[in-house]
C-alpha cells in the first residue's frame, strides 16, 4: 500500500502492536475494586512507561488514591501549535477470568489460529498496545502529529473510575489543557455485511447510569401470623413491577442514525415501529442497540431476613439503571412511580450520560483512514449501553469518540468477547488498528 510524505509505516510498529499486547495481557490487572487482590495496575504502568521511555519519551507515572493504583501521561508536542490538543487514552485494568472456564489460559496470551487469546485483548490492551507501539514509532523516527496529542492510561475504569479517571480529571485536570477531544473506547470494529460492504461503528453516545438500592422498611413479627406491612412483600411487589415495565422508545440522534445506516447496509425498510429485523441480523449487537432505544432498569441483587419464622424489618433490592442523553429525568419520575410511596430509594453510583456530534471533521476522518486501509469500510455513529472513561473525561467539555480501530473475522461475534470467556484479537485486525490509528493521529 502506497503511503503519502509523513505516513510512513512500520513493520517494527505493527510487531509493536502484537508485543506490547501480549506482554499486557500478561500482567494480572484484574480489577476486584477495594479488594487487596486488585494489584497489577502499577505493573502495567510501569511497563508502559518503561516502553516510552526506551524510544525517548518521558512519561509521568501518577499514583492516584493509593500506591496500587497508576496511571500514565505523556504530552506529545505536535507541530501547529495553534491546534487544539487531542486525549488518546485505555484503561489498564481488566474484568477477573476464571481460568478453568477458558480454551487457553486468560493470562498467558498465547497465540493460536491466527489470535492472541486473555483477558484484555480487546477490553482494552489491544489498544493500549496500538498507542503505545504509534508513540515509540514517532521516537524512532522523530515523526510528530498535527496537534498536540496527551497520551493517558488510566487504572480503575472497570470498578467505577473513582481511581481512574475521575481522580485524573479532579485531581489532575492540567494534564488536559488545551484539548478539545477524546478517543478511547469502544468503537472502529468491523461487521462484515457483504465481501464489499464493512461497517464499522464508532461510538460517539454513552448511556448514563444509575445503580439503586431500594429498601422497604416494615414491622418486623412471626411469621406464622398475618402480615400486612411485610417488608418482603412491599420490596417484592416493586422489583416485580420495575422488571416487567416497558419503557418507552426514545431515539436519539446517534441511535436514529445507526439505525437508518444498518437498515441502508441490509436493504430493509427502516419502520418507526418495527427494528426487529434489524437486530436479529446483529447478534450480540443488537442485544446493546435494542439498549440504547430505551431507559432500562433491571433488578440485579435481593437481601432480605436471617429466619424462616422471622418477618424481618427490611428488605433491599438493587437495581442496575441505565438512562439516555436526554431521559435522565424520565428514568427519574418511572423508577419513584413504580417503586411506591413506602420504598426508599438510595442513589449508589451515578453518572452522566455522553452524546457527541457525529457531524464533524473528526468522524469524517476516521471515516477516511478506515476506507484507506479497508475500500469496503463504511464508518457509522453508534451508542453504546455501558459505560467508559468518555464520562469522566466529558466533563471537561472535551467531545469524546469511541475509535479503537479492528478489522475482526467476519464470523466472530466481537460483543460477546468483552468480558467474556476467551477473549481473543486477531493479529492481522491488530496490524491493520495500529495502522489506522497511527494515519489519523497525524492527520487530525
């Protein structure tokens, strides 16, 4: 593939790309949040550092709350100065494996049929690797971007980012200055819908998020007798109607988008009222978009009693929400009508939800360097249901994407890799991400 002046590529950048992941995959980062077992985020800074500094660089590795939990950043100068900077960042930290469930084990990142395998090749070592393996190229080759580019690795998103990003950007919102954008996770995978036709989605909305405790308070009595005002039954009767509740279709303008864009892609005729010819072709994505065209609430944990003859005082429920930009207020009102007056409603974690154009230079341009790499790739705006470092970080005012670049098998379902049993990422999708990503970050 013919390269234009100051788009050179590396074979030594890509056999980065491969290295770097499997040597992360192999530091345990499990994340188990204030448990002592959460250990291995300061490792894998200190190897990401370490790869910087071998090509030049000097990174900063910041110890956020406590001296287990690191992180990285390093200011890459670009040369107009006059061009606003641009975030690049991952998150260290991984789900927990349980070793015996895998095909091979979740640490050892062994290679097979063409795929590195553990926890983290695509949550998100892959592209910690890939920013890593761009930056020790530009120190090689003293190669510099456009713009400004802060290069950060974050601990803790996977338990909150209360470690994470959230401490960066309270505790360290200097390292940002300037910047005006954001590229993280999760977004620029393909889905393969003819020999010429790939799409690939990249994230530009968010759901917010509101986990609950519900807890009903009654008089407590034996239970061999009549009860009324069982705390049991009231918190019962609430969880019940909270999971069977069909919210309402809400689309946003992401989410109307992805939607006009995959009927489009099938040949389907896009009806109001009707998407489920369109999910069913996406497999495990369309589990996450049938997500994104509601409000959801779903009971997730229950704790009532110590005795069988014994009515107890209270009962606590909790409940996973998950709202969208814009229906913050809706998921609000629904949740406090369905639960009743005698529920009390407590507030656990809470975070906003992020939409950001998808009409602008910047989504054209990973548009672009995903045709030059792949002539079938057609990018689209997509949502996601979950939640990543993009809240933390849009709270600076910064427009944040979701551009993780992957070309992945046309038949592996990529959603159901994300915290799930055998966890892989093909090589040659490795190869072609840290191309792409190395194309746009000098042209942006």
């Amino acid at each position: 593939m013919s390269t234009a002046p100051g788009e050179s590529f590396s074979s030594e950048m890509e056999g980065d790309a491969v290295a770097i992941t499997r040597d992360l995959i192999r530091i345990d980062t499990s994340n188990w949040g204030p448990d002592p077992r959460t250990v291995g985020e300061a490792d894998a800074a200190e190897y990401c550092a370490e790869r910087l500094r071998e090509t030049g660089w000097d990174p900063e590795v910041i110890v956020t709350s406590n001296d287990r939990r690191r992180g990285v950043a390093l200011r890459i100068p670009g040369t107009d100065p006059s061009a606003p900077a641009v975030v690049v960042h991952g998150h260290l930290d991984v789900v927990p494996a349980v070793a015996s469930d895998w095909t091979h084990p979740p640490f050892a990142a062994e290679v097979d049929d063409g795929f590195i395998w553990g926890r983290g090749a695509v949550d998100m070592k892959n592209m910690d690797a890939m920013i890593t393996a761009v930056v020790r190229h530009w120190g090689r080759t003293g190669e510099r971007p456009r713009r400004d580019v802060i290069v950060v690795f974050f601990p803790d998103e996977e338990a909150g980012m209360v470690h994470g990003s959230r401490w960066f950007v309270d505790n360290r919102p200097d390292l940002f200055a300037g910047a005006s954008e954001a590229i993280g996770e999760v977004g620029g995978f393909s889905l393969s819908i003819s020999d010429d036709l790939r799409l690939y989605p990249i994230q530009t909305a968010e759901k917010g998020i509101r986990w609950l405790r519900l807890r009903a308070s009654m008089r407590a009595g034996h239970g061999s007798m009549i009860h009324t005002d069982n705390a049991v039954t009231e918190l019962a009767d609430a969880v019940v109607r909270i999971g069977r509740h069909r919210w309402p279709i809400r689309r946003t303008k992401t989410v109307e988008r992805f939607l006009a864009d995959l009927s489009q892609a099938y040949g389907l005729e896009l009806r109001e009222d009707d998407t489920e010819a369109i999910l069913s072709k996406l497999g495990t994505l369309g589990m996450l978009v049938g997500a994104t065209l509601q409000n959801t609430a779903n009971p997730s944990m229950l704790e009532a009693g110590y005795k069988v003859n014994v009515i107890p005082t209270e009962a606590e429920a909790h409940v996973d929400g998950r709202f969208l930009p814009g229906y913050e207020a809706e998921f609000d009102e629904t949740i406090r009508s369905l639960v009743g007056e005698h529920i009390e409603i407590e507030t656990l974690n809470d975070d906003v939800a992020v939409e950001t154009s998808f009409e602008t230079t910047t989504f054209e341009l990973m548009a672009s360097v995903l045709r030059h790499e792949d002539p079938a790739a057609r990018a689209v705006p997509y949502m996601i249901s979950g939640g990543t470092d993009a809240k933390a970080l849009s709270s600076l005012g910064l427009a944040c994407y979701g551009f993780s670049p992957l070309r992945m098998p046309e038949n592996l379902d990529y959603w159901r890799l994300f915290h799930g049993v055998d966890e892989r990422v093909p090589i040659d999708g490795l190869t072609f991400g840290v191309r792409t990503l190395h194309r746009f970050l000098m042209a942006c």
